[in-house]
C-alpha cells in the first residue's frame, strides 16, 4: 500500500491527507481484488498496535461507506478475541467470541438482511499457534451445487439471533441462505446459528430437504480447490466481500502473555453502483 491511500489511513491528523484520492484508490483496490478477485484484499503497511488499528479500520470504512452497528449496543468496532467461550453455548455468543475453527461464515448471519457489504479485520496481536484464515467465494460453491439445492437453500431458514433482538422481539431471523443484493448472487450462513435457530420452541424444525441441501453446502466447502489460505501479520488490514465469501480460520491457542487480537468493521457500501 503506498500513496495517498496509505497517508489517509496512517496520517494522525487526517486533514492533512487527501480523502477523495485516498477513496479513488480504494475503490480501485476493492473492484480488482473483492469484485472481480477472489473477494479479499489486504493492506499493509501500518504500524502495529491498537491505536493505529482503530484509524485503520475506520478510514477504511468511511471511504467505503458507513460504518454498521455490530450488536444492538451500537459497537462499531468490535475486538475477534477469545472469551473463553463456544458457539454451541445460547445467549449473546458469537463466532468471533471463541478460539476454535473450521464453520466457515459470513459476517452478520445473526442478523436481519441487508447484510453487510464488506468487513474489515485489523491485526494488532496475532497468535503463535493457529489462528489462519480460509475464504472460499461463492461463485465456486454454485457451481458444486445442484439447481435443486439452490433452490431450497433460496428458501426461508430461521438463524438464531444470538440474543441481540430487541426485548421482546423474536429469538430468530428468517432469511434465505443464497439471495440477491445488489444485483448479484449473496450469501449468508453460519450452520450452527440455523440449527439452533429451528430449535427455537414454535420454530418448525429442519425439513430433510433443508438438511439436505445444508449437507451439500457444507460438502462443497470442503471440496473448495480456490479457497484463500492465510495468515494475517500484526499490522496488516484484511477487507472481505461479506456476501460472496464464507470465511473461517483453524483453531488458535493464546499464551498467557499474548492473546490474539483483531478488530472488526461492518461496511454499508456507498458506491454500490460501481461495484
């Protein structure tokens, strides 16, 4: 990352830098890597640490869009740690609460539609023992996929809202697993968060056809011979496509003296139509 992008992101005072040149270049970056590429982009070149981490993600996101609220709290930059916790668990856990791998996700899949366009991942401490990142894109996945079960995966599921609804509000969301936004084929999905979901009391369980057709998402994921594989360095920025790429990373143990660290964005697109 060098240029007017990298002076915008790194400056401390953000009037000196040149936002409409640094938001240009961005643009370009996200058409070739996240649009037209494989749906990840990562940025380098920043100074390790939180404080510069928190500029990062947030300049990037404002030259994208808008920063959206990640919990009915209104957190708009949330720390992926381990609190020492598991997805199985109920209540307000999430994925990026935990420390183990594999249930490769979208961002958001908690929540209601529109999903977020894009999240970003900044790394202020990264892990020595696991913790990698593996994205497969969705244009892959359809072409594994039957036309049956892309149509049932189109099909209302109910996703367990992780009790961030409203009080009194409903425990799930419905939404399809493949949908459209913005004019082409989205995805939304993290298979625990469904299955809890339809074990809702007055939810209708999991037909065999949704089960079905869950098992065949699942196997095509596994079958992914274009899947992205990496690690993210302390300093580096990772922006991601969040309705084309399921992502996940293999289980990470901290030490007692290092704990891995990410904060994460959810980006509303402003240029949508240039996408």
């Amino acid at each position: 990352m060098t240029g007017s992008l990298q002076e915008y992101l790194t400056a401390e005072d953000v009037a000196e830098a040149d936002a409409d040149s640094a938001r240009a270049r961005l643009r370009e970056l996200t058409r070739e890597h996240l649009y037209a590429g494989t749906g990840v982009l990562v940025l380098t070149g920043f100074a390790p640490g939180r404080e510069a981490g928190e500029r990062a993600v947030l300049r990037t996101t404002r030259l994208l869009g808008e920063p959206l609220p990640q919990n009915r709290e209104g957190t708009l930059i949330r720390e992926v740690r381990d609190r020492g916790a598991s997805i199985s668990q109920r209540g307000r856990i999430r994925y990026s609460d935990t420390r183990f791998g594999g249930d490769l996700h979208t961002d958001g899949a908690e929540a209601p539609l529109p999903a977020p366009d894009v999240f970003t991942l900044f790394c202020v401490r990264q892990s020595a023992d696991g913790g990698a990142l593996r994205c497969v894109h969705v244009s892959e996945l359809e072409g594994l996929l039957s036309p049956e079960v892309r149509t049932v995966l189109r099909e209302p599921f109910h996703f367990d809202r992780r009790g961030d609804q409203a009080d009194g509000g409903s425990p799930t969301t419905v939404k399809p697993v493949l949908f459209t936004q913005h004019g082409r084929t989205a995805i939304t999905y993290l298979r625990s968060y469904i299955e809890q979901g339809h074990d809702h009391p007055g939810v209708p369980p999991l037909t065999g056809a949704q089960r079905a057709a869950l098992d065949a998402l699942d196997e095509a994921v596994e079958r992914s011979t274009r899947a992205v594989v990496g690690k993210l360095r302390e300093g580096e920025l990772a922006l991601f496509d969040n309705l084309s790429v399921l992502h996940g990373r293999t289980e990470f143990q901290d030490s007692a003296h290092h704990t891995r660290l990410l904060l994460r964005t959810w980006v509303r697109r402003g240029d949508v139509a240039s996408v």
